[in-house]
C-alpha cells in the first residue's frame, strides 16, 4: 500500500511538474508575442509623423533573433522615401520548384490625434478585454502575428515545403507613396509567390463579443474617384440666366443619385449570400437572400438587400458625391462647379467605360467627366478553389466549431489590388474577429478583442505551416 502511495505521488507530482512547463511553454509563447505586437503598435507609422522603416527594422531584427541570416531579412525603401521602408523576408522551403506563400500586411497606420482620443494612440493600453492603440487592429495585428509566426517556425526548426515569405508594407492607408507597387517592380521575386494571404476578411463577433462568422475575402472592387466640371462664363447676380454652372452640376448629380448599376454577382457574392441566409435572423432578408443567388434578376428580392448600404455595394458598381465646390463670389454667376464621384467598381470592369456610362447617367454635354488619378490595376476575383480553403476550414473548425466560414468580396479596397493584378491569387484570411462596431478601424478608439487576436494568432500560425507544406 504504501508503495503505491509513493508511486502515485511521484507519479502525481511529475504530472503537475509537467503541467506547470506546459502552461510556462504556452506562456511563455504568448507572452513574447505580446511583446512583439507591442512593440510594433507603439512605432508611430503615420503618413505625417511616423516611420514604417523604423517598425520594419523592429520586427526584422525580432526575425534575426530568432535565427534568420541577415541575407533572408531586408529593410528596403526608395531613396525619396527614406521612412516608408518595407521589410522582406523568406523562411526557405525544402523544394525549391514549390511556389511560395506571401503573407502580406502593411504596417502603415490612419492618423490619430492625441487630443481626440480617450487614451494615447501610440500607446497600447489593454482594458475591458480589449487593446486599445492606432492600428491595434488596422493592420499591425496582421503584422505581428505573421512576425511571431516566422520567429516560432524557426525556433521549433519547421522547415516548410514551400518557400514563406513576408512582405510588411507601407503606404497602404494614404499618402504620398504606397510600396506594394513599387516592391512588385523593383523586387519581383521577394513578392513572387503561388498565392497570398492579406487583411480584408470581415470576420464578425456578435453583440456579445462570442464569435458570428469567420470571413474570407475574394477579390474587391476597384477604387475611382472621378472629377465632374461644369464652366461658363459667369456674370452679374442680378441677371441670372438658366445656363447656370450649379445647376448643370446639380441635375447631373442628381440623376446620378437617382440610378443604380445593376446587378452582377460572383462567385464570392453568390457564396455570401447563400451562406448568409443560414444564419440572418430576419426570415425577410434571409428569403431574399436566397433569391438573389437563384436569380440575380429579382428586383424585388434585390430592393429588400439593397437596405443596408454593404450588402448593397457587395453586388454592384456604386458611384457617389462625395465633394462638391462652386462659384467664386457670392453676387456672381459661378464660372464653375465641380464636384467628386467616388466609385466603387466591381472586379473585371474598365474605370474608363464606368467614365463612360457615367456621362450617359448625368446625360448633360456640359458636365465634363475624368478620371482624377490613373487607375489602379483591374483583376478579377482569384479561385476559390480547395487547396485555399481545405486548410482553412480544417483549423477554423477547431478553433471555432460551428462558426460558418463564408466567402465574399471585399466593398473597400487593400494591396491585394495590386498583388492579384501582378498574377499572385491573394485573399483575405486573418481569423481576426472584429465586433459589430468594426472595432473602430480608421476612427477614436481604435481596438481589438483580446481573445479575438490570441484565436487569430493561432488560427493564422496554424493554417499557415498547412499552406507551406501543401501541394
């Protein structure tokens, strides 16, 4: 008896010793994350203040810690953009004839003045389940996790099929200088790759903060801003004629606010709706939901979507007002009006015959139309396909058991434009949950659940060593 008391003790005790590691290991993993991810949410990358050079040799040099030779980590930027440095990196594969995967994230952040913020935005304050800080979600939580990803591949010694190679970015929220493009030029085989994983996925918790549904995004429409102008010769106030600048511009308008695009659904779209009606707790929506993917031509079924402005924009080109200035004396007839159309054109449409379609709409030979900048690269939306998805849905199923995993396209606009116009197919995949108030991306406050980036951290680490060592 006594002898099996003392193996059992034994034996209890080198179980909880055991425990104990474990738990340590696990903290410990996750602790230097959060020292990674702080570091990196601290850097100020603003366009106006800040320095993406500075964040990218940060998290090169937690790459070179890890182990990885100086010639797999470069901190690269344009001699006229001495702050908007990018950092390359590879974790080289075992068959040099596999294509790679880029994992791509930009690591400039949206302004954020202190005086209008409840808590400093380049400090990261954790509060109330959440982190608080500019860019603790947009798009330094991508950033870090892939950065924490590449350092615990190379401490467990993983040695990948595939080529990993990392691309954090500058410029992707604004600014004089976006590096994608340039990198895609000036470094075409650092951003080589079979495919991409990016931000972009609209993955949800629910008003309760319990995760809704994890996204994956599939292509996205292509930004347009358009410049209408009208010009006249003018004259005294008190002569008033009816060829009037104003007015040409504002019936123009009009009849553009007046008009939709039509309809024209993908497969991301049709994905999206079909998946979502399982879930929509309004039988209304759901139903039409339905519909829609039956038959793209149900107007009815469509006027019911088109309540909510996102899922009105999911299934079609928009084009709105967004800036107007006219006139030049308050007793003159104004000399001219001019006003901004920003649209939102869906993948494979030509910006230059939207231009078109848009002199039809405002039908006045008087309002003169433009592209206001070159356009960015048009693409349609990437396959869909099992080698992207298998995987995906193996890890998100354990993380999240029951949680849909639904496809759709992205209304905005990432560097995955730029990506998918170059030949590599990119989606948006980061497991990062946002809540129903989006987290406050681009606005006050900007945050991030706590557990929603711990899940996105393992679902991303996880999913990406599956990648690298598929066919």
């Amino acid at each position: 008896m006594r002898g099996k008391t003392k193996s059992f003790l034994l034996t209890a005790a080198a179980l909880s010793a055991l425990s104990m590691t474990s738990a340590r290991a696990q903290d410990s993993g996750e602790t230097a994350f959060r020292g990674l991810y702080k570091e990196l949410v601290e850097i100020n990358t603003t366009a106006s203040q800040g320095s993406c050079t500075a964040a990218a040799q940060a998290m090169g040099a937690r790459l070179k810690a890890a182990g990885f030779p100086d010639s797999d980590v470069r901190v690269v930027f344009p001699d006229e953009h001495p702050k908007a440095g990018a950092l390359l990196a590879t974790l080289h594969g075992k068959d040099p004839k596999a294509g790679a995967v880029l994992l791509l994230a930009h690591i400039d952040v949206v302004e954020a003045k202190r005086e209008d913020w409840e808590r400093d935005p380049f400090k990261l304050v954790e509060e109330g389940g959440y982190f608080y800080a500019r860019g603790a979600s947009d798009d330094k939580a991508m950033a870090a996790i892939f950065t924490d990803s590449l350092v615990r591949y190379k401490q467990e010694g993983f040695k990948p099929r595939r080529d990993l190679k990392l691309a954090l970015t500058c410029g992707e929220e604004g600014g004089q200088f976006n590096s994608v493009p340039w990198l895609l030029e000036k470094y075409p085989e650092a951003m080589k790759a079979d495919f991409a994983l990016n931000e972009g996925d609209d993955s949800q918790l629910d008003d309760k903060g319990q995760p809704r549904l994890l996204g994956i995004q599939v292509g996205e429409k292509v930004y347009m801003d358009y410049t209408l102008e009208v010009t006249n010769a003018g004259g005294h106030s008190s002569r008033p004629v009816k060829d009037n600048a104003i007015y040409h511009l504002a019936n123009g308008l009009a009849r553009l606010g007046a008009y939709d695009f039509p309809i024209a659904l993908n497969d991301a779209t049709k994905g999206y709706y079909e998946q979502n009606a399982r879930i929509e707790p309004d039988p209304e929506v759901a139903a039409a939901m339905r519909a829609m993917v039956k038959d793209p031509a149900d107007a009815a079924a469509a006027a019911i979507l088109a309540r909510d402005p996102g899922r009105n924009s999911m299934m079609r080109t928009t084009c709105v007002a967004t800036m107007v200035e006219a006139g030049h004396a308050p007793n003159a007839l104004p000399q001219r009006a001019k006003a901004n159309v920003n649209c939102r054109i869906l993948p494979g449409n030509d910006p230059k015959v939207i231009r078109d379609q848009l002199e039809q709409i405002v039908a006045d030979p008087a309002i003169k139309i433009t592209l206001a900048a070159d356009p960015d690269p048009v693409s349609p939306p990437p396959p869909l396909t099992p080698r992207i998805m298998a995987p995906a849905t193996k890890v998100a199923s354990k993380i999240w058991p029951g949680v849909p995993f639904i496809p759709a396209m992205l209304t905005g606009a990432t560097d995955g434009r730029f990506t998918n116009a170059a030949g590599v197919p990119t989606y948006g995949l980061s497991g990062l949950m946002a809540g129903v108030d989006g987290d406050h991306i681009h606005g006050l406050n900007e945050r991030i659940q706590v557990k929603a980036l711990m899940n996105g951290r393992q679902f991303l680490y996880e999913v990406v060593r599956l990648y690298a060592d598929g066919k």
